[in-house]
C-alpha cells in the first residue's frame, strides 16, 4: 500500500465538498461571469441520466477500468468548477444525483451478488469510489483512491496503462479538491504518460479531451502559462467541438492567446521499458509550425518502487538530464535498437545541446556501407524536422547504401 501524499487524506476528508481553498480558487481562475442556471441543470440532469446507463454487468469483476458511466462522470466533475465556476453539490439537482447513485452503490455492495474484491481488481474499486464520492462518504472514497494498485490482472501492459490513466486522473482531482494545484498537476502528468496504451483495441479515449484540456488549465494555474497555452491550442487543433475544446478557447481567450496558424502536438516519447515500472519516458509539445522546436513538459524516470509510474520530474532542466543516459544508449550505445534511434534523437532536441552532438555519431555508424532503412529513414526524418528541410539524396532510403546517405548530409549540413 501507498501513501498518496503527506497530509492529503485529512485535508480532504475535511474538505469533503468539491469546494476548494480560496488560494486554490484564485490560481484556477474559473469564468469570472456566472454560467446560466439552465446549462448547469443541463449538466447535472445528463450526469444522472449517465448513470441510468450502467449495465446489468456492472458489479462483476473487469480485468481493467475500460470507458464507463462511473468515470465518464467522475472526469466532467473534475472540470464542472471550471466550465461553470461553481460547486456542484450547492445545486438543486444535487440530491437527485446522489440519491442514484446510492442505488448503484447498494446493488454493487449487495452481498448476495457481491464478488470479492482483489487486489487487481481496480475497476470495480474505483467505480465504488466514483459513487462513494457522489453520496457524501469522502473518508471511503479517499482510502480507495491512497490504497488501490493499478498493476493490470496477468501482467498485462495495457490493462495497466488504462488503470493508471483513470487512477491518477481522480488522484489528481482529489489534489484539487484539497487545494494543492501541484500535486493535481504532477498527478494529471501521470494520466498524460498512460493515455498513449490506456484504450484496449486502440482508438482515441473518450475522456481524452477533457483530460487534456484539465492539464493544460493545471499548467497555467501554477505557473507555467506557456506550457499551458501550448496544451489548450493542442487541445482546439486536435478536438474541435468538444468541452475539452471548449474550456481551452475560454482560457485562451481570458489570456487574451489568439489560436493561430500554430499546429502543436502533445506527443509521448518513450525511451526505455527496462521491465514491469521502468519505464523511461517524456512528455513533449512540438509545433508543426515551427521545425526543430521541442519542448518536455515532465520526465518519467525509472522507478525502484513496486508503483506503476510513480516519479516524474517536472519542469526541472537537471531533473530532464536524467533522460540523457537512457537517450545515448538507445543512440551510441552497443544495444541500440534501430527503432528507437528517431524517438531518441528527437527528444535529445529539447535537452542541453540538442540533438546536433549526436549527428555525426550516427552519421559514422551508417557510413560502413550496407545498412537498412529501419536506421537511415528515422535519422533523415529528424534531421529534416531540425533542420527544416534537407539534401535530395541521390539514392532511396530502402537501397541501403549507408556512406553515400552520411556523405550527402554532411555535404548539405556543412554548406549551411
């Protein structure tokens, strides 16, 4: 078991509304003009029409927690404050909410069809703190959300990426809740690493959009509006006509940010899994619009513990420099990897230096003569990405012919 962090439990249990800490509410900044009383009404009446919608299924165990009625609910509520600007459980259609969601909680506690509850069972948990929430018992809730482990049934990876992207999310709303925006922020970075593999089948995940959206709200709420306005002009571009949008063109338009001709992206830049919790990663923002301009966000680093992703490092230059060893072995070193040559290299644009001292490294190991396409190709995309264009190579990538691609680049490179 795992503590979520010193001290959150008791603020939150005190704290048991959605209210926040007036601190917190002046860094959120919500809609400074009242929402209409008929669009929250709207929202809390389709909120419990959700939970109409649970299945007959719903108090059986899942291997993993897929999209459903529960957290669907549980991400709008983690932007209701900052679409409407107010709490939720001081409206009117509040009691009716909660009242259908004790029905739900009693028939998932009902202990003639009850099913234990396991370790690896993660959905059913927190969809029970999902309801647990909504009726008013928060110390319930909040033990569920410090305790659970969000390790997928039968070592599955992907199970696991969908347990973390929901897990983290309501640890991260929890944060908020508590008034510690930086906890909410490091918590919903935590999310953003497991979006990438949290969809079974593939395809984009529902919540997607808010999550992202909510991120980039979170950045600009502690501090770091650039970061955060590069997020929500992502969010405009990549989801156009959602709330996620939504919310990012009001923030946007408070920050007095035009939505330009900028083409960002929000991209996962994985380095090394290194085993179950090892993963080395980054979270970047990159701009079409501007070739060779690589921002990281955070950092996830190795992790010793027995805790699914549990360290990042956040807006730390020196803390981002623990990527470089990582970054150099699947670049320089003697167990590179042909398929991780182009992640690496254009992630090492946004570190010290960028990604020019590792060129001519890279040019010299395909120089021997016969090499492959699964080398070249990721090398020349980079390095056309950096450089915003580059030689008409005389011969095709898949021909293979190694000292002729190195000779043609460093040609054009040095007549720069």
């Amino acid at each position: 078991m795992m503590t979520l962090m010193t001290g959150l439990r008791g603020v939150v249990l005190a704290a048991a509304a959605l209210s926040i800490s007036a601190h917190a509410a002046q860094d959120a900044a919500p809609p400074a003009a009242p929402v209409a009383d008929a669009a929250i009404a709207r929202e809390l009446r389709a909120l419990q029409a959700l939970l109409a919608q649970v299945p007959e299924s719903f108090g059986r165990s899942r291997k993993w927690c897929a999209p459903n009625p529960c957290s669907d609910i549980a991400v709008r509520l983690a932007v209701f404050r900052w679409r409407f600007g107010t709490d939720p459980r001081l409206e009117p259609q509040w009691p009716a909410l909660a009242a259908a969601a004790q029905a739900l909680l009693d028939r998932l506690d009902n202990p003639a069809t009850r099913a234990p509850l396991s370790d690896y069972d993660v959905a059913r948990q927190m969809d029970r703190s999902v309801l647990l929430d909504l009726v008013g018992r928060a110390d319930e809730a909040q033990a569920i959300l410090e305790n659970v482990r969000v390790f997928g049934a039968d070592g599955c990876h992907t199970c696991t990426a969908d347990n973390g992207f929901v897990v983290y999310q309501r640890r991260s709303e929890a944060c908020e809740r508590a008034g510690d925006l930086a906890g909410a922020l490091r918590w919903q970075q935590e999310a953003c690493f497991e979006l990438p593999d949290a969809v079974i089948g593939g395809g984009q995940h529902p919540s997607a959009h808010l999550m992202h959206a909510r991120y980039g709200l979170l950045l600009c709420s502690t501090g770091h509006g650039t970061e955060g306005e590069g997020v929500l002009r992502f969010v405009v571009r990549v989801y156009p006509g959602s709330i996620g949008a939504e919310l990012a063109q009001a923030e946007l338009a408070r920050r007095g940010v035009a939505v330009d001709e900028a083409q960002p992206a929000l991209d996962v830049v994985i380095l090394e899994w290194g085993g179950y919790c090892r993963m080395t990663a980054a979270l970047v923002l990159t701009d079409a619009a501007r070739p060779g301009w690589l921002q990281i966000l955070a950092a996830r680093l190795p992790n010793t513990g027995d805790e699914w992703g549990s360290h990042t490092a956040t807006f730390d230059p020196e803390g981002f420099e623990q990527l470089r060893p990582a970054l150099e072995t699947n670049l320089l070193g003697n167990e590179q990897r042909p398929w991780m040559v182009g992640p690496a290299l254009r992630l090492a644009q946004g570190l010290r230096g960028g990604a020019a001292p590792y060129v001519e490294p890279l040019l010299a190991q395909v120089s021997g003569g016969e090499t492959s396409l699964a080398t070249t190709g990721p090398i020349d995309a980079v390095l056309r990405w950096v450089h915003g264009g580059g030689p008409s190579l005389s011969r095709s990538l898949n021909e293979g012919d190694g000292a002729q691609f190195a000779g043609e680049w460093r040609a054009w490179l040095a007549a720069r």
